[in-house]
C-alpha cells in the first residue's frame, strides 16, 4: 500500500510571509505557528522509496518530516509541477552547498526540464550530478514504483519560465489527485467535476476564498479560482475533497464563518501531515 501525506497547505510565500501584517501572519508569529508551503509525500513502505511532489521554500522541514514517516525508506525522486517560488526552489538544498546529493531524479515537463538545465543556479544542480532530469510527457501514465503510478496532467496557469501540471497518483487500491495550482476551472480543457470524480482524494487549489482578500488587486490577474465557486461546483461528488495551497491571506486558515460554512457542505482544509493510504 502506498502512502500520500500531505506536507504543508500554504500559497507559495507560506504563512507567515515576510513583510505581511495582516490578521493570519500576526497570529502566526504571535504563537510561533507555521503553515508550510502545499507539497506532497509518496511513500512505498515494500520498495523502500518515497517521492516529493514539489520542492517548496520549507523543503528542510519537509524533507525532515517525511525521514521520520519513511523510516528506512530513502528519496527516490522529486516530481515538479511547475516553476513558481513554492515550487522547485527548494532544489537548491540537494547542491553542494547543503546536502551535495547525488543523482537524485527531478520528474518534470520538457520545458520545466529545459529551464533547470538552462538557467543557473539550477543548471549547477545538472552539471555537478546533484541531480538527474527526467521527462514526464503530460497525460501519460509512468511507474515510479511497482505499486505506484503518476500522470501529469497541463492545467492553465501563469507560464512564465514553465508549463504546468497537476498530478494523479494511483496505488493499488485508491487514487489521489494533487492540483495546487490553476488559473480558472472553466479555462481547463476538462471538467473538474470529472476529474475529482475520477479520483478518491483530490487536493485542490484554494488559494482564496473571496476576492476581498487582497484589496487593490485584481484576482482575476492573479488567477485561481475562489474556493466558494470550487465548492458549489463539487457539492455532492462524494470524493474527500481538501483545499491547500491557501494564501497568506485566507480566513480558511483560522477558525471562522467561512471554514464553518464549507465544512458544512462536506469540505475540509488540507492540514500538513494528513495521511491516506491509496
């Protein structure tokens, strides 16, 4: 059985983010709390390996955290969904400067592979073999383990130095989808009312909750979708569906109206170290 535990919840300058002083980020630094920036641990307890679904800004404390799920088990991979700040930074601790790994595989899309190997400080990580690239082609199937499978799929997204992806990973008895990151649901070339019922987890963007988060941005700029559209989209699909990816801003990160309003329909906010076995 494989297992998904979930490494952190936050947008991509985490909580608290620098410079912020807003009602969350005061909290947070008053009680010393912090919410990791959304990533994803897969561990295959039988080949003793386990998988990092993007390497964030808390790569340290997420690489820690799952030496102490895995056990024995060692990194056998890194899979990037795209080349945003929470994202793949966190490659930099595999250099030589910190860990000085050696030919850890980084899974990702044939632009984001160019990227890393074309622009420095990444292309360092390649030419010294702290790393090796590998392809993953958007919508096929590839076998990270006898038990465990991924598919990348592109979602729409700000595109800058990369594509982007969500993934599905599949275990022998359940699978999980991971999507941290989307511009809209209806610019996606597929139904997200499909997809998550397609899956039996499903880790969705929700980056935020009303557009009154940020006043004097456009959130239709910034992208993602608002978790109230999200859910009434999602309501009565069956699928355990949890929102991550929260920014800094989001009063789904604290006891309020807005949390008790979507866990009464049937949502919940993905915490750092969930766990499911697929």
């Amino acid at each position: 059985m494989i297992q998904a535990i979930l490494l952190g919840n936050a947008q991509d300058a985490g909580v608290p983010q620098a410079g912020c002083g807003c009602d969350n980020c005061r909290a947070a630094w008053a009680n010393g709390a912090q919410n990791w920036v959304s990533a994803l641990g897969l561990l295959d307890a039988d080949s003793a390996e386990w998988f990092l679904i993007d390497a964030t800004p808390d790569f340290r404390e997420q690489f820690h955290a799952m030496q102490i799920a895995a056990g024995p088990a060692r990194l056998a991979g890194i899979l990037i969904t795209h080349a945003h700040i929470g994202h793949y930074t966190g490659l930099i601790h595999l250099g030589y400067e910190v860990m000085a790994a050696r030919d850890v595989p980084v899974y990702g899309t044939q632009r984001l592979i160019d990227f890393l190997s074309g622009h420095a400080p990444w292309r360092q990580l390649v030419t010294q073999r702290n790393i090796t690239l590998r392809c993953l082609a958007p919508g096929e199937w590839h076998s990270l383990t006898p038990a465990l499978a991924v598919q990348p799929l592109n979602v729409p997204h700000r595109d800058e130095w990369s594509d982007t992806v969500c993934f599905i990973a599949r275990g022998a008895a359940r699978s999980l989808l991971y999507l941290p990151d989307i511009d809209s649901w209806d610019a996606w070339d597929r139904p997200v009312q499909d997809m998550v019922g397609s899956v039996d987890i499903a880790l969705l963007d929700g980056s935020f909750f009303s557009p009154d988060e940020l006043p004097g941005r456009d959130l239709a700029a910034i992208g993602h979708p608002l978790v109230v559209d999200t859910a009434r989209r999602l309501h009565g699909l069956g699928a355990d569906v949890r929102f991550i990816h929260l920014n800094h801003s989001n009063p789904l990160l604290r006891s309020s109206p807005e949390r008790e309003w979507l866990e009464s329909r049937g949502f919940r906010i993905g915490q750092a170290n969930d766990c499911w076995e697929i």
